[in-house]
C-alpha cells in the first residue's frame, strides 16, 4: 500500500515527527511504501533514510491562495505516485485533503480497488481550546475515520460533533527495547558531574518553550535542593526559552546544581541518569516523553492535565500534581527523595508500558485500520523481505 502522511509542521523535534520516523520504518518493513508530505526541518534527513519518500507541501497555510496550492500539490502528488491512503496528522491538513479529494471534481481512483483515495486522520493533540470546539465537526466530514493518541482527545471531540464509530483510540507506542538498555550513561555522568547514588536526580527531556512550563520546575526545585542539597536537576532539550531558563538558573543561584545538556538523540543515556523524570507542562495531551521514562524504568511526576492520567498511575507508577502549582510540584519532589520509593515505581512504570506503550501494537492497529479503510490485502511475506532489505 502506498501510504500519504500529512503533516503541518516542519520535520523538526517533535512527538508527531517522532511518531512518523516510527511509522516509517515499521511500514516500509511489513511492505508499505511511505511518503510524508511536509517541510524542512533538522530530522527531514533521518526520515528519508528510514525510507519515507518527502514531498514539500506547506499545510500552514495562511490565506486562500496558500491553501489552494497545497490542495493543488496534494492532488497532484496523489495522481502522480498512484497513492492509496492519505493519512493527515492534523485537522488543518485534513481539510485540505478533504478539498483536494471530496470537494472538487477529481476522478483519479485506485488501481487496485477502484475506490477514492480514503482519508485516515490521526488526532495526537489540539491543544487551543477554540479549535477543538470545531474539530469534531470538521473531522466529521474532512476525514473517512481518526485515529486518536489517547481518550483525552477522543473524548473531546466526541463531545463537539464527531461521531463515534468514526473513530477509535491506538496509544501510539515505545521501541521499549531501545529504553531498557542505556550505552554512554556512565560517560555522560561523568560529563554531567553526577555521582551515581550521591546524587538524587530529577529530570526533563522537552522542548524549552512556554508550555513546557520550565520555569515552574526551576522554582520548585530550587524549594527541593535547600532541603535535599544532594538533588540535582538535568534539563535536556533546546528551544526559544533557553537563555530566559538559563538566566532564572542563574538568579536562583543553581548553577552548580542544574544541568543544561542541550538537545540530544541518545534520549535512553540521558533518562538512565535520572531518579525521577518531571514533566511540568501546562498543556499535555499524550506525553511521549512521560512514556519513554516509564519505557526505561524511571518514576515520572506530571501535571494533572490532558491524557496524563491515561500515563501515570497516581501513586503506583509516579505522582500527579496540579499543573503550574510550585508549590505541589515540589512537595510531589521532596515525596520522591526516597531512592526504594523512585525505584518501586520506575519498576512499576516499566511493567505498565509494556502491554500499553508496545510499538508493535500501534503500527499493527494502524496498519490495520489502513487496509480496512483502502480495502486491501495485507503485503505478501516476499514485498516486506524486500523492504526490509532494501532498508538496510
């Protein structure tokens, strides 16, 4: 099956980008040829070597002009590579498949079925609320069937307008191999200054900007390290907000205790090093970082907000606290300052992803709903074996 992604962001660090590497290669491996229509970022290199095929459509269109040249490119692109299903990652990118497909007089079918081309939506977050008073409605005619990350989101839309047998929820999943083996931890404990068992450290693998809610996290550590000086606190990422981040470090006097390692691709290392993974953010859907720290055994705190309640089991797998409160975030800190508590529940957190994180169920469960929805067989045994060597 030739399989069309949409997506409205540039191919940087991201959950969907992440999710799309995945999806790429475990497609391209059962068979699928995987094309992703979207723009430059800094991970667009690593997606064509995983064998995804890119297109440069822009789906952040602005005005009428911008979105009647994505719908232009979007139906040549799918005339031209013969396309089976188009899988938009976004509302946005799904009304312009809707127009592109449904709405205008287009009469390129599917060689192997003689059906149009379906349209399969996945939902991994909307996070203004103005727009998912709409989406419901809009998903109910721009998309055939959505895919949602978690309920949270399903949830939501359901209640402003998309049906429910139009849709379904398949929690997007983990390489949980990759996070139960950690190789350079060791090296970069000793790049970081870290004493394993001197030192108690939390930790945040995201992006620095505004909804992350960094600067919560300083504030409430810096509560955490006058009682408990032997914490310290690894914030991995890049963004907009690092210099404002760094500058609050600075005027809280933490600079010997917090640790800027900057974006990194070696995310099992990093998450091995820490005690206890915090994610301060006030605004979560799904948290992929939230689920690769419990992927590698690690006690998460998070916000009591969006899905992450779908994520953390309150009090068995981590804590939740109320989102942008610092003080409840740094007593659910001074909490996990017990090394068998933070152990138990990193356990306990690698016991719970594995039936539910697990990235053979999701790619099978969307696999799955591909071939119902383009009306086709499963790839022969022979097409994936070639695939498979063709990726390697």
């Amino acid at each position: 099956m030739k399989i069309l992604y949409l997506m409205t962001e540039p191919f940087g660090i991201g959950g969907v980008q992440s999710d799309v590497l995945t999806l790429t290669e475990d497609l391209r491996a059962k068979g699928h040829s995987v094309y992703v229509a979207t723009t430059h970022g800094v991970l667009l290199a690593e997606l064509i070597g995983k064998g995804a095929i890119h297109v440069d459509i822009d789906f952040r269109f602005r005005t009428p002009q911008q979105f009647a040249r994505a719908l232009r490119q979007l139906r040549q692109v799918v005339r031209r590579e013969g396309i089976e299903l188009v899988a938009p990652q976004s509302v946005r990118s799904s009304m312009v498949a809707h127009a592109a497909l449904r709405m205008l007089p287009f009469g390129y079918r599917v060689a192997a079925t003689a059906r149009r081309v379906p349209i399969v939506t996945t939902i991994h977050n909307i996070h203004n609320p103005k727009n998912f008073k709409w989406a419901g409605r809009i998903l109910r005619t721009s998309a055939d069937f959505v895919i949602f990350e978690s309920h949270y989101e399903r949830n939501r839309l359901l209640a402003h307008g998309l049906p429910a047998h139009q849709s379904a929820v398949i929690h997007s999943g983990i390489d949980l191999d990759r996070f139960a083996t950690a190789t350079r931890t060791a090296e970069f404990a000793r790049q970081y200054g870290l004493v394993p068992g001197e030192h108690l450290v939390f930790g945040i693998v995201a992006r620095l900007s505004e909804e992350k809610g960094h600067h919560y996290l300083i504030d409430a550590f810096a509560r955490v390290t006058a009682q408990q000086p032997h914490t310290r606190l690894l914030i991995v990422g890049d963004g907009p907000l690092l210099q404002q981040t760094q500058a609050q470090v600075a005027r809280l006097g933490l600079n010997e205790r917090v640790i800027f390692a900057g974006m990194q691709r070696d995310i099992p290392s990093h998450l091995a090093l820490l005690d206890v993974f915090v994610l301060s953010s006030t605004r979560e859907s799904f948290p992929l970082s939230a689920r690769e720290a419990m992927a590698a055994a690690r006690c998460v705190i998070a916000p009591r907000i969006g899905g992450c309640g779908e994520v953390v089991e309150d009090g068995v797998t981590g804590l939740l606290f109320t989102a942008a409160d610092v003080d409840d975030l740094a007593a659910k800190m001074l909490t996990l300052s017990d090394r068998a508590k933070v152990a138990a529940m990193g356990a306990a957190g690698r016991r719970r992803a594995e039936p539910l994180f697990s990235r053979h169920a999701w790619v099978d469960g969307d696999e799955k709903i591909y071939l119902d929805w383009a009306g086709l067989p499963p790839p022969s045994t022979s097409a994936a074996s070639v695939a498979v060597s063709a990726s390697h």
